[in-house]
C-alpha cells in the first residue's frame, strides 16, 4: 500500500516523470473542458438543447476532480498541509459549487473557480522565473499597502467634500437628491469613468466636473507610482545568486536552484 501510495504521490505531485507531467497536462485539459462546459450551458439555446449533455457532463468532472482531491488527500505525507494550502483550498472549492447547486439553484456556475487551478501550469513548465517575479510584486503591495491606504483615505475625503458641495450646487431637481448619491457621482467621475446616469446642469457644476475629471488623471497615476516605485526598490534590493551549475540568476531566499535543482553556494 506504501508503495502504491509512492507512487501515486510522484505521478499527482511531481512533474519530473512522465507520467506526472502527462497526469498534469490531462488535468489541465480536464479544468478547461469543465469550465467550457459551464460557459456554453450559460447560453440559452444551447442549454435548452442539450440541458442532459451539460447536466452529466459537470457531474462527471466534478466527480473526477472529487476522486482527484480526495487521493491528493490520502497520499500526501502531511494531508492538513495540502487541504489548508492555497491549491488545497482552490481543489475543495471548484467541486462545492456542483453538490450545492442541489440545494440552491444556479451555484454549479460557481465551479468557474477552476480556472484558478490552472496556475498548476506555471509548475508544469517550470515558469519559475514568473513566479519569482509575482512574489516581488506581493513584496511591494505589502510594502505599499500603508500609502496607498493614506492616500485612500484623503481621496474619500475629496469626494465627500465634493459630494456635499455637489449637493448644494446642483439640488435634488437636477438628480443631486441626497449626499451619498452626489459622492456617488463625485467618484464616478474622479475616476473618469463616468456612467452619465448623473450629470450637473447648472455653469458652477459643470466648471467643477470639469476640473474634477482633469484632476483624476492624475489620481490614478499616484496608487501606479508608488507601487512602481517600491517594486524597483524591492528589485535592487533582493541579491543575486548564480548557479555554479547552469548559470541561472536566483533572488537570495532560495537554496536550490529554480531551474536545474542544483544546491546554491553562498560567498561569504
């Protein structure tokens, strides 16, 4: 049983086999069928004229993907650490939708969280270095998670201030009929998107909507500047290893190498 559990554990988990890699590849294809299936059964006339296809069809992938995580579970070495890991947790979640939707209708639509399951291909082709990269990026939201948080908090002051005076200005019988509906407006046009549904009639009103769209380009360039800023800082700050074997560069927090497994050597 150990030994089938062996080997199991190499096919499901690793990518340095054939099998594992072609197990990988299938489940991929698996996932994209799945979510295709849900799409296509969205559109009406296609639901209505093949409602049995669409209905077996996502009982037997979610079937499949259930036996999938459920296996995941027995051979792992520790199964608490892959149910509460990130892909753990996406696993469980792309199959609750479909036994849900027994009990609350239109849920199985749901299982379009697959999709995020297909991050498994970053690990199949060994995209390595773009994984490295999206960890610097974390690195620097973290980072500048407190500015932007300042600078947040004085834009909801902006259009609260904006808002009242809007409300004033323009009163209830141009559609400035509360407050909240006038800072409503003062952000849809702050951040240039501006659905029309509200628009000032009055010359003051429109002076300042003008001046507010200006204004907005920008404020949406600061929350770009200074998560730019602190990914080049972070960039500069990480260092450099270079692999004796292939030569390949690896950020400092590692101590194997990302693209031939070598074991890095630090100078001192």
């Amino acid at each position: 049983m150990n030994s089938l559990k062996e080997k199991l554990h190499q096919i499901i988990f690793g990518t340095d086999t054939k099998l594992g890699r072609l197990f990988d590849i299938i489940l991929l294809w698996a996932i994209l069928l799945s979510i295709s299936v849900v799409v296509f059964e969205s559109l009406k006339s296609l639901r209505t004229e093949y409602f049995s296809f669409f209905i077996y069809s996502e009982w037997f992938f979610t079937v499949l993907f259930t036996v999938e995580y459920f296996t995941r579970i027995w051979i792992s070495p520790k199964p608490l650490k892959y149910i509460f890991s990130f892909l753990g947790l996406v696993d469980l979640l792309s199959i609750i939708p479909t036994y849900l939707s027994l009990v609350l209708t239109g849920t199985h639509y749901l299982v379009v969280i697959r999709a995020i399951r297909l991050l498994r291909v970053f690990r199949i082709l060994k995209l390595n270095y773009f994984l490295n990269q999206g960890e610097l990026i974390v690195i620097a939201l973290k980072a500048s998670f407190r500015k932007i948080g300042v600078f947040l908090f004085a834009i909801l002051n902006i259009v609260v201030i904006i808002g009242a005076a809007m409300y004033v200005i323009e009163g209830e019988s141009n559609g400035f009929d509360s407050i909240p509906r006038s800072i409503y407006w003062a952000i849809v046009t702050i951040t240039t998107v501006g659905y029309g549904d509200i628009s000032p009639q009055t010359s003051l009103g429109q002076f300042i909507s003008s001046i507010i769209m200006i204004v907005g380009y920008a404020i949406i360039a600061v929350p770009t500047g200074i998560v730019s800023s602190e990914i080049t800082r972070q960039h500069l700050s990480i260092e450099k290893l270079k692999c004796n074997n292939c030569k390949h560069e690896i950020s400092s927090g590692h101590n194997f190498c990302s693209n031939c497994g070598e074991k890095l050597m630090r100078n001192n």
